[in-house]
C-alpha cells in the first residue's frame, strides 16, 4: 500500500493524491507504480525575444512528457504568468489519463510559457510562438509529441508554431500539431469540441439515470468557448439554463436564461449581464450554490472547494474545466450523494478531436463536420459506459472510476510492451 498522502495544495499533489488511491483499488505493483507516479521526461528552457522596444526579455518554458507507453505524446501549450513547473507537471498526468479514458492511442504531455501574453504584442506573441517550437523541436514532433492550443493560445498561435518546425525539422509536417486553423491542416468541429464531448457524456447521463430535459434545471460556470457553446447546446435541447457567468460576474433567472442573447450582451458590454440579459446579478460563488440540477464549472480550477462543497444543491457536476474541484471537495460531494463526472472525461472531446485533426494530417484526408460529430459521440458513449460500468462494479466515484480505466488502460500497454513484468 502507498503510504497516506497529506492534503493536497498544489495541482500536482492533488493528483497524486487521486493516482494514489486509484493505484491502491487497482492493486498495482511497485514497478507500476513507480512508472506512473513520475513524469518520463522534464524539458525546461529559457526561451528569450526582442521586445518591440528593442529590449531583449527572457521567459521561463516547459515541455513535460508524462507517458507515452499507448501513443505519442499530446497535450497543449498556455501562455500564462502561473504556468510554472508544477502547474504543468500536473496538466501532463492528466493527460495521460484523458487521452486513455477516451481510448485514444495517444499519450499525455503539457506545454507552457511564464508570460502574460496581454501584455505582448502580435509581432511579440508570434516571437514567443516560434522561440518556443526552436527550443523545443528535438523532443516534440508527429511521431513524437503533438502540442495543441490551451489557455491563451490560438489557432493562429498553432499556425505560426508548424511554420517554425518545418523551417528547423521537416519541411511538412501536418500532423506535428493541432488546433490549427482549417486553411493550415485543422479540423472541423474542433471550436465546439470540447462543449461537444461534454454535451454528449451529459445525454448519456440523462439517458442512463431516465431523467427528463424539460425538467433540468443547469447552472454554467464560465462563459469562455466552451461554456458558451455548452450553454447553448443545452438551450437547444431543451434544457432549463438558469444561470451563466463570466469573470465578472453572471446571471441568473429560475425560469432560463437565452445563452444566444446572452452572448449578444457579452458582445456589447463585455460582460454577460445587461439590460438585456434578463436576468438576476450574481457573483460566481452564488452560481456554485445555486438550486439546480446540473452543475456545469467551465472556467477555472478549485472553484469547488472546502469552503463551498458542503453548499452545493446541485444533483449532478459535469467539469468541463479542468480540475475545477479539489480532492477534498470531492469528499464531500460523495457523502453528500452528488455524482461528479470528472474532468478527465467530461472535457475529453477537446483532446479527442485533436486525435482526428491528428489522423487527418498522417492521412492526407479532410473529414466532414458529420464525420467528425459522428466519432466524437460513438467515443464518447463509449467511455462514459466504460466509466460508469466500472464505477458500479467497484461502488466508487465516476472520478476515482475514470481514473481506473484511464490508468488500467495504460498499465495494460505497459504489461505487453514489457516495461512491467
């Protein structure tokens, strides 16, 4: 048995904090463990540019590779002020995790830049963009390790960084990244992807527990792309939602809110609330406690917390952001009888469909936007039945489930390649 670990603070202890216990239910051997408890490889560099001032400035970049034992390594690049070592490190595991939830024959990775990209600009952020891919082309690459777009990056971004490895390594080379604008290798259906994935597990959920949509009541935490478009797949359906916020602040009407509307607001203020939203200001801690059915965090990680979880009315949390609740939080919501779908598949459709914009630049093909939907949902079916058939055999949380297949799956790869005896 792994020894206890203290309460978790950092990103990286909360999810040693979960791999341990999962290692634990899998009963695994000392020489899995050791296999995953660590990244494979730590890439750190200082990348430097001249600011348009003509000043030359440094920053702090990373490229973690935690597993590659079922594919290349995957996972974005951010470009933030907190992006350091251990926020990264953590960002990788779980990638590793997400990519074998969903099945896909791909590893987990994390790339980032200690910047603050509002403060660049264009010319500077492309400087960044192409510093970053030269001090990091020898250890990424299509066979290798395929970066993508995270927190403060764009397709743009993604284009500017193939341009700068075919310069330095291959003089094609479509599949080394994705997110990429369509014009330049990317894939369709890749904007929505996210909201997607999460939209199909949440159907499944309604499916399987024979709820009725008309009846739901969702409250959406975040209305960056993901939450928006997620607010406005639900709305579609016919789902209630009763409440939406940004960074600012949100909204919130018992009887539904317009996410289009909404959205046209967001436009014109800058913020979801207006004259026009129709609906109650409130901060996004209410948001978290408001009554509801479904809980949607789609912002910012450890919303969910000690101070909060013991508030939450929410039947059902599906995280769409990542690591929105902490290993502590989690604890309660359980007692509580809250069924949490973990990050690790709930926001799986972004890395999913980075897989096919993946497939797609190996093969020379272009899939339409039905036939990128279709495989988007027949995967995701897939892994939320496999989550919630391992949940019910082991009478356990769909996170500590999720994390038994994502980590049960990559042992297995590591047993036939013989990294494990």
């Amino acid at each position: 048995m792994a020894p206890s670990l203290p309460t978790a603070h950092t990103p990286y202890q909360r999810f040693q904090k979960n791999l341990a216990e999962v290692m634990d239910y899998l009963e695994l051997s000392a020489a899995e463990r050791k296999l995953l408890d660590r990244p494979q490889l730590i890439h750190k560099k200082e990348i430097s540019i001249v600011r348009d001032n003509g000043k030359k400035q440094t920053f702090p970049a990373f490229r973690i590779q935690f597993n590659n034992a079922r594919g290349p390594y995957k996972g974005g690049i951010r470009f933030h002020p907190l992006a350091d070592e251990d926020e990264v490190k953590a960002l990788a595991a779980l990638m590793a995790i997400k990519t074998a939830v969903v099945g896909i024959p791909m590893g987990g990775a994390k790339g980032g830049v200690q910047c603050n990209p509002k403060e660049l600009s264009r010319k500077e952020l492309e400087a960044v963009s192409r510093a970053y891919v030269r001090a990091f082309a020898d250890h990424i690459g299509t066979d290798i390790d395929v970066p993508a777009p995270d927190v403060n990056t764009t397709p743009e971004i993604m284009a500017w960084m193939r341009d700068e490895f075919e310069k330095v390594k291959e003089p094609y080379a479509p599949g080394m990244i994705t997110g990429k604008p369509l014009a330049y290798g990317g894939s369709l259906g890749r904007d929505t992807a996210t909201a997607r994935g999460g939209f199909f597990i949440l159907n499944e959920l309604v499916k399987m527990e024979k709820l009725h949509k008309k009846k739901l009541k969702v409250a959406v935490q975040g209305f960056g792309n993901a939450g928006a478009t997620m607010a406005r797949f639900l709305h579609e359906a016919g789902f209630t939602v009763v409440a939406v916020s940004d960074s600012k602040g949100g909204i919130y009407n018992p009887k539904g809110v317009d996410p289009v509307r909404v959205g046209k607001t967001k436009e014109e203020t800058g913020s979801v609330f207006g004259k026009t939203s129709g609906g109650k200001v409130i901060t996004n801690e209410e948001l978290l406690e408001l009554p509801c059915d479904i809980l949607i965090p789609a912002a910012l990680d450890n919303v969910i917390n000690v101070g909060n979880a013991k508030n939450i009315k929410a039947k059902y949390i599906l995280e769409l952001a990542n690591g929105p609740t902490t290993p502590e939080a989690d604890a309660i919501l359980e007692k509580k009888g809250i069924v949490v779908i973990p990050d690790v598949l709930a926001n799986a459709g972004g890395v999913t469909v980075s897989y096919f914009e993946w497939s797609q630049g190996r093969s020379g093909e272009q899939w339409t936007a039905d036939d990128v939907d279709e495989r988007l949902h027949r995967i995701m079916h897939a892994s939320y039945k496999a989550v919630r058939d391992e949940a019910k055999k082991g009478k356990i949380s769909h996170r500590m489930a999720a994390f038994a297949v994502g980590v049960g799956r990559i042992v297995e790869t590591m047993r036939v390649r013989g990294w494990v005896r």
